[in-house]
C-alpha cells in the first residue's frame, strides 16, 4: 500500500497530470478496516451483485 500512495504522490507532482482511484468489491469481501481508512474518501464503493447496475 505504501508504494501505491507513493506512485500517486510522484503522479500528483506531475504537470498535467490527472489521476483517479476506484476500488469496488463483492459485498462479501470484508477489508481491514485499517487498510480501507487508508484510501481517499469515497474510493470505496460495493458491487450489487446485478451485472447491469455494476458496469
């Protein structure tokens, strides 16, 4: 995790730049509460489970 935050630092830095972060996941998928408190806000989201409604 720390080398992912690193990149987007050194990708921040960059001129022109733009990044994005998404992670979706299964509801069934628990994350550790300290590793998901490490993302940025609202780069979470959980997959309903309707294929149409997750595209």
């Amino acid at each position: 995790m720390a080398a992912a935050r690193e990149l987007l630092a050194a990708m921040d830095a960059m001129w022109g730049l733009e990044t994005g972060l998404g992670l979706w996941t299964r509801r069934t998928l628990e994350l550790r509460k300290e590793w998901e408190a490490g993302l940025p806000a609202d780069a979470h989201g959980v997959l309903t489970g309707d294929p149409a409604a997750d595209r």
